[in-house]
C-alpha cells in the first residue's frame, strides 16, 4: 500500500522533534552555536513540511528550504490560539515567532535571500568584505539562540510536531 | 595579569532569574529546582519558570549551553510551566521527583 500524506506528515514530524533531541545534547555539551542552529533550522524546517504536507499533499511539498519564514508563524498563530485561551498573550507569542523566522530560514545554505545572506550553520561562505568566514567561528549576530523567544520556539516546534506525529 | 573568579551557580542562578524577568512580561515566578551540584560544573542549573498562559506541556527542560561571556559558567535547563502546572507541582512533589529533583529557592526579580 503506498505511503499517505499522514505518513510523510507523520515522519516529518518524528523527525523534527529527533533534531530538537539532538540540539539538547549539543546545547548540554557546549557545542559551537551553529551546531544548535543547524538543529534547530532543520526542526523548524520539518514541522513546516509536517503541517504543508497534511494541508498540500507530499507531492506539493517541495524540495526546498524556504518554508520556514512563511508558515512557522502561520503554525504558532493556529497552536498559541488553540491551546490558549488568552488572546493577548497568543499574539505577543505569534510575534514573537514571527520576529524570528526568517533568521531561522536564512540559516539554510540554500536560503541567502537573493545573494544578499551567505552566512549559513554549515559551509563556509565569501562575506561582503571577501573574507571567509566559517560557521564554527561566527556569531550569528542576528540570532539570540539564548533568549526567550529560543524557548517559545522549541516549545511551538514540540507541540506542532506532537500534534502531526500521532 | 587578573584573575577572574568563576561564580557559583547559585549566584548565576540569581543573576539568570532577574534578566528572565527583564525580558518576560508574564513570568510570574522562578525557582532553583535542586540539587544544585556546585561542585560538578557539567551539571547544568535548573530553573522553574512560572510564564502566564504559556501552553501546557508539563516537565519539559529546554538546554543552554555555558555562556562564559555573560557571566553564565554552566549550562542551564529552564522549565516552562503554566501558574496551574505550577500548582500541580507544588501539590505533588512526585512530578519533580520523578526527574531527581526537589523544588528549591524563589529567586527574585530584583
């Protein structure tokens, strides 16, 4: 019998709370802050595919990494505004998440928003001074991976993925 | 040349708490959830932060890694829970238990 879309939600899902696993050991470990990000990018990345999948289809959830900007607050707004009965606190979270998504996104060597943002979790890249610069050296100055909006990350990414994993 | 004397987790742990509460609006509470280990500097500090409407996903620690540079010299777990998850724990101490640990100082906001 052929796969379901709920089987490739399903395993998106699975796979996506197995990459926060990961970034757990990693963050206890004291791994370099790419190695948490690489992680968490890909979490997000999968539940993004985990909820397009049931909604689209596997057949229309393409071979990309640019779902994450779009649909990771599109997910916090529907888990936050069932799952709380305070609106004012869902939109504060939803904000939030949306102040942060597309940081998450551009991490993907494959997302560079038009050649203008190289820097990525995982290849060395040509900065805008021509110098190279190497993930396991960079800062990623435009993402606080020790804030609070970190943990309502994971917790959305825990909860969606649950959700789709069942 | 200086020396630069290493904090005590307990003092990191106040110092943690107050910047949380900095930056969280709804962060109703935190606790030191023991035991604390200061002499094993790989065991990380372990805070119980009660957030306002946060969703309910029970005991689910959330790692950071030791951050020298901001004074943080061990890794950190911080438990999110709801004002009613909070209750719940303070009524069972099982539900901590069940982890290793036992709940621990407030620390406050300022």
């Amino acid at each position: 019998m052929p796969a379901t879309d709920l089987d490739w939600a399903r395993a998106y899902a699975k796979q996506a709370l197995s990459d926060l696993d990961a970034r757990e050991k990693l963050a206890l470990a004291g791994a370099h802050k790419c190695h948490r990000l690489h992680f968490l990018q890909m979490a997000a990345e999968k539940v993004c595919k985990a909820h397009l999948t049931v909604i689209n289809g596997h057949e229309k959830v393409r071979k990309t990494h640019a779902y994450v900007e779009k649909n990771l607050p599109i997910i916090a707004r529907q888990f936050f505004t069932r799952m709380n009965d305070e609106n004012r606190m869902s939109q504060w979270e939803v904000r939030q998440i949306e102040g942060i998504a597309g940081e998450i996104e551009l991490l993907a060597p494959a997302c560079d928003d038009g050649g203008t943002r190289r820097d990525n979790s995982e290849y060395p890249w040509e900065d805008g001074h021509r110098a190279v610069q190497t993930p396991c050296e960079y800062t990623f100055p435009n993402i606080d991976d020790e804030s609070r909006t970190i943990v309502r990350l994971i917790r959305l990414i825990r909860t969606a993925s649950e959700s789709y994993a069942v | 040349m200086g020396v630069t004397v290493k904090r005590s987790k307990s003092e990191t742990a106040k110092n943690l708490a107050q910047a949380h509460f900095r930056n969280e609006p709804k962060l109703k509470h935190v606790r030191l959830l023991e035991p604390l280990n200061e002499g094993d500097p790989r065991d990380p500090i372990k805070l119980l932060e009660v957030v306002e409407g946060t969703i309910e996903r029970g005991i689910e620690p959330i790692a950071f890694p030791a951050n020298p540079g901001l004074g943080i010299d061990y890794p950190v777990l911080i438990i999110e829970v709801s004002p009613r998850e909070f209750q719940n724990i303070l009524d069972n101490a099982a539900v901590l238990g069940s982890h290793g640990w036992i709940m621990g100082n407030e620390l406050p906001a300022v």
